[in-house]
C-alpha cells in the first residue's frame, strides 16, 4: 500500500517470488502507464523535509501540491491542485508538529487535511517500498542522462526485499543493494534512433559506475552516510531493457549478481 500511495495512485505492484540466480527471493513487482508522473513527479524521495526538531526525506503526491523539487517537477510538465495531500516519510520517528505544519503550509492545505505515512527503513514495509521504487530508480537515471522522461510510454520492473536488520546502516545498505544489484527494470519509450538507447541503456545501470561492485553499507559509511556525496551513477538498476516504440528493437544492460546479493542479506 505504501508503494502504492507513493506512485500517487498511478501504478500497480503486487508481491511475488523471482529467482535472483540461484536464489529465490520474494520480489516487490511493480507497473506504471504514467511512468514520469507517478514516479519523478510523486514517488521520488525529493522533499527534504527539515525543521529544527525533525528530518526525513518525503514521497508520495503531496511533493506536487508543494513543487518538491521545482526543478524535477517542471520535466514532468505536471501540476497539481488540492484540499488534501498524502505524504510518506521514511524514518524511524513520527514528524514533529512543527514538521507537520510546514509540510502542510507547503501543500497550500489546512494541517488537519494532511495524511503522513512513516515507515523505518529496518521494517518489512520499509524494506517493500523501497523495493518498489525500482522503476523510479530507472526513469530518475535516464533522465539524469538528458533523457525526457514524457517519452517513457510505460515501465515495469522488480526487486527483491531485502531482509530487515535491526541496524539502519545494515538495513540502509540492504535495501540499496537490492536495487542496485537485484533490480529489473524494462522501459517502453520512443526514441530518435537505436543509438541513443543503446547509450541510454549501458550507462543507466548501476554497473557503470566506479563504485559499483561493493555492498552499498561499505559505500555509504565512506560518505558519511551523506547520499549527495555518492556518485549518482550508482543509483540505478542492476538490469535495463529497453524497447525503442519508434523502432521496435530492444535493447538491454547489466545483470543481477547474486553473490553481493548473499553477502548484502547474510544468506548463509
């Protein structure tokens, strides 16, 4: 439900088991018909919400009621307009009632029409919709390439939930992981020509950055667990398939490794 309601609504995704090479996983599997709206324009955690008593970064449809961030917004061409708003927030806390009422003023909406969902990221509902961002990781990184992203037509896609652990480094390296080596994404887009997917396709996976390779626990703690001084390159799919409606061809990238993905969830 809470994949769901950071898509706004404009995707489906239903648990199942896959097979990660040898291993089966359950699997979170998710389908959008709206691909840049509902996951550049709603699931992307882009809103920092930050007061002097709480943080924690925000998803769902009420970053477009507050054009959170403006800049990624504005790619989509959507806009929104609202009485309510529905927010998620991944941490471990409940927002402050000063973190409410600033989400609320920048919504535009009176605080008592304001739902916020919280979920830790060592939960099994955590773990799930972070796995459910694994289209969202893949229409982010082609866009990040220069590509626009009102020419996705459509994406589907699916990763494994990652085991909880009660540590959030482990849990957050976890839960990075499953994406970042267990994810599967196919795009249907229209395109100019093959050439441009074909470098679409080898640069959006999480393979051709310099830091892939390596449980992303190791990479964060390296950062100071700071997200923006990670190479953005890392984050995006193990896996991208690709298929040009203007052409026909389909093209594809990177592959699951199964064995950072027995290191990452301690499968002994």
């Amino acid at each position: 439900m809470m994949t769901k309601i950071c898509m706004g609504g404009l995707g489906q995704c239903h648990l199942d088991v896959k097979p990660f090479g040898e291993l089966q996983l359950t699997a979170m599997l998710v389908y959008t018909d709206h691909p840049a709206v509902a996951t550049l324009a709603s699931q992307f955690a882009g809103w920092r919400v930050k007061t002097e008593d709480y943080f924690a970064m925000g998803s769902g449809p009420a970053r477009a009621l507050a054009k959170k961030p403006k800049e990624l917004l504005e790619l989509t061409g959507y806009s929104d307009s609202g009485e309510s708003a529905v927010l998620v927030l991944e941490s471990g806390k409940l927002p402050t009632p000063s973190a409410v009422f600033k989400v609320a003023e920048a919504c535009g909406i009176s605080p008592d029409r304001l739902r916020i969902l919280v979920a830790p990221t060592a939960s099994v509902a955590g773990m799930a919709q972070i796995s459910g961002r694994v289209v969202e990781t893949a229409v982010h990184r082609t866009t990040d390439l220069g590509f626009d992203p009102k020419s996705i037509r459509c994406g589907a896609g699916y990763a494994p939930v990652a085991p909880p652990h009660p540590d959030f480094s482990e849990a957050m390296g976890r839960s990075n992981d499953a994406i970042l080596y267990g994810g599967v994404v196919q795009l249907f887009l229209q395109a100019e020509s093959d050439e441009e997917i074909r470098d679409l396709a080898r640069r959006g996976v999480s393979s051709s950055s310099p830091q892939h390779g390596r449980p992303f626990k190791e990479v964060f703690e390296e950062a100071g667990r700071d997200f923006y001084k990670i190479d953005p390159s890392l984050f995006a799919p193990a896996r991208l398939v690709l298929t040009n409606l203007a052409t026909g061809s389909t093209l594809e990238a990177g592959r699951i490794d199964e064995n950072l993905l027995r290191q990452s969830f301690q499968i002994i």
